[in-house]
C-alpha cells in the first residue's frame, strides 16, 4: 500500500508489489503544516484533497473528498491491517536464506580513496562523519571531519562509507547531516519491514533507500543508513562486510516484544527527562524559593533517584545501578561523575542544606533514636527501683558545684571540697548513677552499647541515651536530691592520695557553673566560695605531684562552636577559645584524672575487672622539649612523641602521659559507654554481687565500642574544623590574626596556631622569627568543603 500525491490529488493503492515508501511520508507528518512527497509535490493540512483508491485485480472504488486528517487515519488502519497480516504470515519461524554470490552481489567491496565520505567511531559514545584524506601507513587513513579537524583512524574504526561520493568536501558535512536528519521517520522502517517480512527477503542500505525514499543517491542512502543503525525492533544484521550490512526484518512475535520493551523504555526515558527538568527548575530558583527536602521524597520513584544521587555522593552506592542512576542524571545535568558534583547539585536543589555534614551521613553515625528504644527508655523511667537506697549516704548537706560547657544538656559529674581539722583537703567527686535505670543487656544497654558515646557537634548533639532518660532519670540537676556515686579523697600535702571511699549517695548540686563563670568566681576569690578554691588549690596540688611522677602537660587551646540553624545558608556561628591551662579546667581535668586513679586502685585492691587504661612512657624525655616555651608550643612537640594507648580488663596499667600507676574512666557514664560499663562493675561490687562481665567479655565489648568511638571522634573533628574554616571565611579579607609559631616544616614555611580561634595552619614567616613567636597573619583561602585554609605573614603596619 502506498500514497502519491499528484496534482493535488492523493492516489492510494494496494498492491503485492509496492512502490517506493517514500510516498507515505506525506501522511506521517500530521504535525507539520507542510509535507513534500519524492515527486516534489506540496499539500497543505486545511487543503481538500480529492483521492481515488485503486485496488488492482479489485477494479476502481471511488471514494469522496476528504481532509488531510481523514487520509492519514485511512493510511493508519492500512498500516494496522498490513501488520496483522504480517503477523499471520510470521508465525512460523522467519528464515532468510542468503548465497554467498548473493551476498556478494549486496554488499559489494569498497576500497577507501580520497575523498570518500564515511562515518567513524571516535570513541564509545561518537561517532562522526568525515572525509578520507590520505593514507597514514600501510593500513590507517587521515580523515578530516565537519571541524576540519584531522584524525588518524583505523580501518575497524569506520561503520559506514557513504555510496556514490567520490570527491566530497568536508565543509559540507554539517549541511548534508542536517538534510539527513530532516529525512529520518521512523514509520518508514516499519512500512518497509511489513513489506519484507511479506517477501521474506532482507535488504542493504541501498535497497531500502530504494524503498523508501525511491532514490539510492548518497543522501537517501546515508539516511537510511542512520534509521537502521538506530533501529532496535524491525531489522538485524544478517551478514557483515568491512562497513557493509545486510539486513533481514525480525519475526513478527520479536518485533511485538521489542516494541513493548521500546515503549517501556521510552516511558523510563520520558519520566527521567521530567525529573531532570524538575532538578534544573529547582537549580535555578533562588535559596528561599527551593522546595523543602519532603518534596523530593514524597515520590517513590523521585525518591529513589534522589537517594542514588545522595549515595554517590558520599560514596556508598549499594549497587551497579544505583552508581549508574546518579551517573546518568549527573550526565543529563551537564555535570562530571564525581562525588563534589552530586554534592553540588543536591545543595543547589535544596535537598542538601549548603552546609550538609557529609562525614555525619558518610560515617553512617546514630542520631535519632528509634520509637522501640525511647518507649522502653519511658517505662525505665517509670518502673525502675533503686536497688542501692539503703545503702545511699545523705550527702545533701555537702556544697556542691558542677562545672561544665554553658550548652551541656547532661551533668554526669559534680564536685564538693572541705579542709579537715589537720589541714588536709577532702574532695568529693559526685558521678551520676545511670545504672541504676538500666540493667545489663536490655533493649537500652544494648543500643547504648552500639552508640558508643554521645556525639557533640557544633551542630547538634546527639546523645547515648534517649533524652528524656538522660535528662530526668541520669542527669544530675541544679537545686533537686540526685543519686549518685561518690569517690571521696583526702590528700597529703604533696598531692598524693591518702584515703578514699566509693559509695553511693544522695547529692543537692548547689551551682551549676559554666567554666568561665568558675574561673571569674576563683579570680574574685569571695570567702563564700571557700570550697571552690580548695578545689582550685587541690587541683594545684595534684597537677605537681602527677608531674613528679613523670605527667606530660599536654594542655592548650581547645576551640567550641555553637551553630544556630544550621540548615539556613548563613547560619550564626558563635566561637569560644578555651585555654585548658585555664583554672577552672585545670580544677576539673585534674579531679577527673583523680577520680579514674581512685577507681584504679579500688578495682586493683578487690579484683574487679575494669576498663583499665594505659599509655607506655615515652622513649624521650619530656626535659628534650624544655627549651620551648610552655603551653601550646610545648605541647605540640610533645603529643608528636606519645605512643599508642593501651588497655587491660584484669589488672592496672601505667599511664605514662598522666602519670599514674592506674587509670579507669568513670566520671561519664551518661555520655561514654565505658565509663557506663566501669559502672556496672563497680555497682555490682558494691552490692555484694558478682560483677555482670568477666575480663574476656569486657575485652570484647570495649572492642567494638571503641572502634565506634574512634568514628565518632573523627566525626567530631573534622565538624569543628569545618565550622572554623566557614567561620575564618566570613572574616573581612584584611582582618589580622594573632598566631603562634609552633615549628617549621621546611625552610621559612611554618606550622602555626591562631591564638583567637585555636586551629593550626602554615604559612611562610619571614627571616627573623622564631618557633615561639607571635606573628600577624591574613587569611589567604577559606573553602571548608574542601578543608582548605591558606595563612599568609601579614605586612607591617
């Protein structure tokens, strides 16, 4: 069946025998206002067009006028009829059968000259049309493209050489590919593979341009070139010859398969196009017209998409195709297949708030706690019974201070001191009793125990425990009777320790103090606040007595960032830098440090198996580093030369750097979960029972949360460094910092710390200056996406 336009009237016939397809183009265009037929002829849309049916062998049907519309839906069910009967007759098993002097005959054997026009892979994804040139050795050939730009290529590398040229001029290929493009319908394809799977004959390049398009000139055959090689339902390669093809129409059944797969594909392919153009719409709007994160999670299949790009962009991709989905949008996006451009694009579609923490999701950290865990958390708040009341001491008559950060949520420890009749300090350190809530190896425990310790960001702070728990049941709370456990000390005049008791007790902290409110009290020295300098003096005293015992002071600056809405591109950053030489952090170090030797030696003295920490002595001697001056600088040197940190669950080791004979966290049980276990064992010994874990299982347990801990820890450092940096961002460009010369990694260039924000950095220093030294310094390049902060010496005033 075909259609020819003739003197602006439309001739149908059907006929075994077809003529060329190229006639029905007219009636495929029901979009376009024009349509131009091989015979040259135009109709237009609104036209009546008068048709006459010829059917041969079944005489003359004359039909009416009818519009252009009515001629294509005629042409359509022909096209359905025609179909159907292909299917009929491709039942059976479709079999082409091809001589090899047939095959000959089809394919012919070209020989490449210049000025031959070929299409060639460039790479992969490209293919190009150039324009032989000359041969480049025995094999090769110089081609050069649309560009004029000149490759050489290999004989495999060609896909097609275009028939009937012989002396093409490269500066006309854009044109003669444009001509092609225009050429291309799809429909042809399916109207010749009706008509050859009714013959049961295949086809090359030139028959089919002969079919369709009625000429075998080189732009008819280069088109029909592009809709085979593009074609995935109708034809397959039968047979192959250096850049020659014979084609043969698929089975009916295939051609139905694939067209359904086709079709599915290009549905994927259409839903995807849209979600693309979703993302460049949401790109483009401004930070406080982008759509909310639920937007893009609302949609399960957006979701899904969203979330491939999110785990590409932290490197966690689960599978081939999750890698493959980011890839490709990142592709469609115009964007490089890299983690910093999925990076970029969820931000800039406000999916990723501008300053996501991408360690906190890449490190796969707890945060929310699950509805299981705060419901089971509730009930232990309720049912709990204090199994240790009656061995509780009243200890509400004590003053008790608890000094800690302004932002702490959880008090896990408080601190009470007097002067006895023969002059000696007692202190008493009060330690929140969370293990009294919980029992080993509940649904709690067991969570804790995968936490591994509260995490503090700058950001926000996500706790052991569920909140509630931590802050009415555990924490220690300013003016209210709270059950704690108490390590009382009383010390020589040296320093050392004379006595000690741990119980538990009943506590009313009197002051909750930030650490520059204790340190403002201790420098008004106030005779009411007598106990909060015995403290300080104890403090004192205790520090000089650890660094007789061979203690490396390792205290410097140590910098705390409090973000407010983190989400908004400009969050607020306040920054506070804290000396730990400081008196009030000296006071509380040092009562830490005390309180983790007592229960050292209480473990020691009743076998109980603890977390024990150790840390071997240095191979150097502390007094190598005594020509540096102390503090910072000191320090630095120092930490360099610290070994690793050990452990032991059965007996104390030496703590090198504290020095200590013995050493056992336990001062915080609400936010470290081996201080908790420290707990447990402790508890039970008081109780007259048999502590809950064994060495071997606390080993076992210590390993795993360790390893969490240590995550967190990373986490915690590189958040607070990030924040610096965006903070040191802000700063005008010609703001002047003070820093401290810590060494020299090479020549003048130096390692220093910024004394008003407490982060180290390097920068050249100028001839003259001394590891020790205070210079101005500018900061030259803040990125803390990237970690990048670059320092320079600042010229003189």
């Amino acid at each position: 069946m075909a259609v020819r336009v003739m003197n602006g009237t439309a001739v149908l016939r059907c006929c075994v025998v077809s003529p060329p397809l190229s006639a029905i183009r007219c009636c495929l265009h029901q979009q376009k206002s024009v349509a131009q037929c091989q015979s040259s002829s135009r109709f237009s849309i609104s036209r009546r067009l008068h048709y006459r049916l010829v059917s041969f062998g079944c005489g003359r049907v004359s039909i009416s006028r009818y519009s252009t519309q009515s001629l294509v839906d005629f042409v359509v069910e022909e096209l359905e009829s025609l179909r159907k009967r292909g299917r009929v007759r491709a039942v059976n098993k479709l079999e082409l059968k091809i001589g090899e002097e047939v095959l000959e005959n089809k394919l012919g054997k070209q020989v490449l000259q210049k000025g031959l026009l070929l299409e060639f892979r460039k790479d992969p994804e490209r293919v190009l049309l150039a324009v032989a040139q000359k041969p480049d050795g025995k094999k090769n050939w110089v081609v050069s493209d649309q560009n004029g730009v000149m490759t050489s290529i290999k004989p495999q590398q060609i896909t097609f050489i275009v028939p009937g040229i012989t002396n093409f001029d490269h500066a006309e290929i854009s044109n003669f590919i444009q001509k092609a493009q225009d050429n291309l319908d799809p429909a042809l394809l399916e109207f010749a593979w009706i008509e050859l799977v009714e013959k049961n004959k295949s086809t090359t390049v030139e028959g089919l341009a002969e079919m369709i398009f009625g000429s075998v000139e080189p732009l008819e055959c280069y088109s029909a070139y592009l809709l085979l090689s593009r074609d995935d339902v109708y034809f397959t390669v039968m047979e192959t010859k250096g850049s020659n093809s014979v084609y043969g129409p698929r089975p009916a059944v295939q051609v139905e398969e694939l067209t359904q797969r086709k079709h599915a594909k290009e549905a994927v392919e259409r839903e995807f196009e849209e979600f693309v153009n979703v993302l460049k719409s949401a790109r483009d709007m401004p930070l406080h017209a982008k759509p909310p994160k639920s937007t893009w999670i609302s949609d399960e299949k957006i979701q899904k998409k969203i979330l491939s790009l999110k785990a590409y962009a932290i490197d966690d991709c689960r599978s081939d195709e999750e890698k493959k989905t980011a890839g490709t949008i990142l592709k469609a996006m115009g964007l490089s297949k890299t983690a910093s451009a999925a990076v970029n694009l969820l931000t800039a579609v406000g999916y990723f708030p501008v300053h996501v923490n991408l360690d906190l999701l890449k490190l796969n950290i707890r945060t929310d706690h699950r509805e299981e865990i705060i419901a089971a958390a509730d009930r232990l708040l309720s049912e709990s019974a204090d199994l240790d009341e009656v061995d509780r001491i009243n200890l509400t008559h004590l003053k008790v201070y608890a000094i800690d950060v302004d932002e702490a949520d959880e008090l896990d420890d408080a601190l009470s001191a007097t002067r006895l009749q023969d002059g000696r300090i007692k202190i008493w350190i009060h330690v929140a009793d969370p293990t009294r809530l919980v029992q080993p190896g509940n649904i709690v425990d067991k969570e804790a125990m995968k936490r591994g310790t509260s995490v503090f960001l700058p950001t926000a702070t996500y706790p052991m425990f569920p909140e509630r728990l931590a802050m009415e049941g555990m924490s220690l709370k300013q003016g209210e009777h709270c059950k704690a456990v108490t390590v009382s000390v009383v010390l020589h005049s040296d320093g050392g320790i004379a006595e000690y008791s741990v119980e538990n007790s009943i506590i009313k902290p009197t002051y909750m103090l930030t650490y520059e409110s204790a340190t403002e009290l201790l420098h008004l020295n106030l005779e009411e606040e007598a106990e909060l300098r015995l403290l300080s003096e104890a403090a004192a005293l205790r520090f000089q007595w650890r660094r007789g015992q061979g203690a490396i002071d390792t205290s410097t600056l140590e910098t705390r960032i409090k973000v407010t809405n983190p989400d908004d591109p400009e969050p607020s950053i306040t920054l506070y830098v804290e000396n730990q030489s400081d008196p009030a952090m000296r006071l509380v170090s040092e009562m830490m440090i005390l309180c983790g030797e007592v229960m050292a030696t209480f473990g020691s003295l009743n076998n109980i198996p603890l977390p024990y920490r150790g840390q071997p002595q240095s191979n150097i001697d502390a007094s190598a580093f005594a020509h540096l001056p102390e503090g910072p600088v000191r320090s630095s040197a120092l930490v360099k030369t610290m070994r690793a940190a050990e452990m032991d669950f059965r007996k104390p080791i030496r703590h090198g750097t504290l020095g200590l004979p013995g050493y056992v966290q336990f001062t915080s049980p609400i936010r470290r979960y081996m201080d908790f276990l420290a707990h447990y064992q402790v508890k039970a010994f008081l109780r007259g029972d048999t502590p809950p874990f064994s060495a071997g299982q606390l080993e076992v347990m210590a390993s795993m949360v360790n390893m969490t801990t240590r995550v967190v820890r990373k986490l915690s450092s590189s958040s607070l460094r990030y924040w610096i940096i965006e903070y040191l961002r802000r700063q005008p460009k010609e703001k002047r910092f003070s820093a401290l010369v810590l060494r020299f990694i090479k020549d003048r260039v130096a390692s220093i710390l910024l004394l008003e924000v407490g982060v180290q950095s390097s920068a050249w220093v100028s001839i003259g200056v001394h590891v020790g030294d205070e210079v101005k310094v500018q900061v030259e390049e803040a990125h803390p996406r990237d970690d990048v902060l670059s320092c320079k010496e600042a010229p003189g005033l």
